[in-house]
C-alpha cells in the first residue's frame, strides 16, 4: 500500500476503511459501456494503490456480482488470510411495500450470495417513502439479521435528521448514513452533521466530485448543454449547480479551487474531497469509479499529501455565500429522492 495511515479511519473498532471508497454506481450503465473482465481486473489496481472500499447497491446492474468475482479471483491470487483487507458496502433499495421477515432475509440473502460472503460489512438501508413507516419494520427485521451474523453493521442512505433520530430512538444502531454533499450542496451541514457527532454515527458522502464537475476539464467552459453531458452522474450534479446558484457562479467557485490547488500543487477534485474529508462527521468521501473506461487512482492518492489552512477557507467562503441555500430550495438530506 502507498498511501499514509491518515488516508484510514475506523467507522468502528471492528471496521477500518480507506477515506476514499470508490463508487460502483458508475458501472450499473449510464456512464460507459463496462466490460466485467477489465472491471474486476482494475478492481486490482484500486486495492492495489489502497483503495481497497468498495460502494455499491443491490441495484447497480452488476456490482454486486463484481465484487464476488473480485473476490474469487483475489483468493487465488493472495489466499483467505488477506480477504479482508476488501470492505465492500452494499445498500438495499427496497420497493414500497410491507416489509415483512421474509422480504428482508430474501434480499439480504440474495446480497450474501452475489457478493460470495457469509456476512456482509455493512448494509444501508433506502427508504423512498416517510409516510409509510414500514421503515422501522424493515429495520427491525435487519437489526435480528445482524444479531444472526449475517450483517456487521446497519447504516442509512438517504435518511433526513429527522427519520435518522427516530431510528435512534428505537434503539436501533446505525454507524453511517450516505448522503450528498460537496462543496455545492452543503445540506449535511445544517443538522444531519451535528446529530451524527452526537450520536456517534459517520456520514459516508457521494456526489462529492459533482460527477467530474469539478475538476479543470469544466473550468473556463461555457454552460455545458445537457446533450454534451455523457453520463448520468454530470447529468444529475449538473441539476444541483442549477439548483445552487448555476454555471457563472459554479465557475467563480471553480477559479478558486484552482488557485488554491495550484498553491498546493495538486487538482480541483482534490481541493473538493480534502474539503469534505475535513467536515464534521464525514468518515469518507465516495468518488465514482468508470471501471476499465477511466481512472484517477493516481490523483486521488494525492488528497492525503496535503492540509487545507484557514487562507484557503477564506477564499472560498465569499464564493458559497452567494448561492442559494439548498435547505430551503430542496429539504434536508435525501429529499431531493422524495420530491412529490
Ligand atoms: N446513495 C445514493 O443515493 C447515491 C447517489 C449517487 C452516488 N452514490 C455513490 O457515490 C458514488 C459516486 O458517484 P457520483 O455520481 O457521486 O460521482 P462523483 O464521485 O461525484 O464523480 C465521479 C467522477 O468524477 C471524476 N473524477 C474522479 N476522480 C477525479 C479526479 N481526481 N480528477 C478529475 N475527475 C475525477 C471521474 O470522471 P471521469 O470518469 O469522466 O474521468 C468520475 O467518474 C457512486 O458510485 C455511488 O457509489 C450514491
């Protein structure tokens, strides 16, 4: 491994992660053709540099199947011993409905199965619908799976501050909740983050890169139309720089960034995911992986190399004030999935 111990954290004594978890969403489609044989081989190299988290869901097409193969191929490779040095959180997306033993045991089941483990390290849970409380059941019936061993640990995505205390009061623990944010949409920040550290819960975040927004192959461009835009990733961050405060005051932001990062000698992504790393709460920061089409493996080591100092905050304050406050425009934490 290449990377400084500071690029490691423990969620929980039992569960240490790399501050970067590389997200498999982007090989569910949308965002390239995937070839599964160059996928798991650069899956390697990811583990390889110390990248060695894995994000994904039972719904992103193949990932879940990826990380078994991974998985058999890393056994012959380097033997059982090293098997878990791979951490890989699935997250189950169930459709509404009511949440009986059985429909929970089935999916976590089908999880186990795909992803060739007998336990899974920690499962998030989605919810798509507060005014059905079946939430709690689901939860509950998870919560009786773990005591059973077939899950290390329970975790949210998506989940408000309010929902995630009510899940606390019933006594069931959770260890993360995955939520957006970035440098654009700084929602965490008002509750949820405060409510994590007193309850000792990390957030896990995504959408911290914008898709690639941020990054110098955006800077200086004019608005970019929605057809220019290949993936669903950029498509979907794009309408949150909209919702925030839109192109011209996006690249004000960005011609920060980069003076900033060519103080420090490193990229635009890397200035945004340091930020986040550097927020309360936040365990670790979720960058999307286009396995076998592109790759930052290089440049995202280099988040650990440097230290943001007040200077750098203060120059990019002036900018984030400008903008609309995305609590009031969208809600609190994953409301942008409950919008009627
Ligand atoms: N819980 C949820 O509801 C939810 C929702 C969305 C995502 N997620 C999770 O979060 C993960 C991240 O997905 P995201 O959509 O939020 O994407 P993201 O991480 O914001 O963006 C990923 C893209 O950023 C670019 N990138 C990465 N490192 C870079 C660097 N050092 N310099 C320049 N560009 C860089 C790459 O673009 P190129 O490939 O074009 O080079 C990459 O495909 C997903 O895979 C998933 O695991 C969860």
């Amino acid at each position: 491994m290449t990377m400084p111990a500071s690029s490691r954290v423990e969620i929980t004594p039992d569960l240490e992660i790399c501050r970067i978890l590389n997200g498999m969403w982007q090989v569910s489609g949308g965002h390239g053709s995937i070839d599964p044989k160059s996928a798991v081989e650069e899956m390697f190299s990811y583990h390889e540099a110390g990248f060695t988290t894995w994000d994904l869901a039972d719904h992103y097409g193949p990932a879940e199947d990826f990380v078994g193969a991974f998985r058999r191929e890393f056994l012959i490779r380097y033997g059982a011993e090293r098997l878990p040095e791979i951490r890989a959180f699935t997250k189950w997306v169930p459709h509404p409905g009511r949440m009986t033993r059985r429909i929970v045991e089935d999916a976590v089941a089908l999880s186990l199965s795909r992803m060739g483990v007998d336990r899974l390290d920690l499962l998030q849970f989605h919810w798509w619908d507060y005014t059905d409380p079946g939430y709690l059941d689901a939860l509950r019936h998870l919560d009786d799976l773990q005591h059973e061993g077939k899950i290390r640990h329970l975790a949210l995505t998506n989940f408000d501050t309010e929902r995630a205390r009510i899940i606390a009061d019933h006594g069931i623990r959770i260890v993360s909740n995955q939520v957006q944010y970035s440098l654009v949409d700084r929602r965490p920040e008002k509750r949820m983050a405060g409510f994590c550290r007193d309850n000792g819960i990390s957030l896990l975040t995504y959408g911290t890169l914008l898709g690639g927004l941020l990054s110098e192959k955006y800077l200086g461009r004019s608005e970019p139309a929605r057809s220019e835009l290949g993936t669903a990733s950029l498509r979907k961050y794009k309408n949150m720089i909209d919702a925030w405060g839109g192109w011209p005051l996006f690249q004000q932001l960005l011609a920060v960034l980069k003076q900033i990062a060519d103080k420090h000698e490193v990229s635009i992504a890397n200035i945004g995911v340091r930020y986040i790393l550097d927020r309360p709460a936040v365990a670790g920061v979720i960058v999307g992986a286009r396995l076998g089409v592109s790759q930052h493996i290089a440049g995202n080591t280099r988040v650990f190399a440097f230290a943001l100092d007040s200077s750098d905050l203060s120059l990019i304050e002036p900018v984030l004030s400008q903008s609309r406050d995305l609590m009031q425009v969208i809600g609190d934490c994953g409301d942008e999935y409950r919008q009627p």
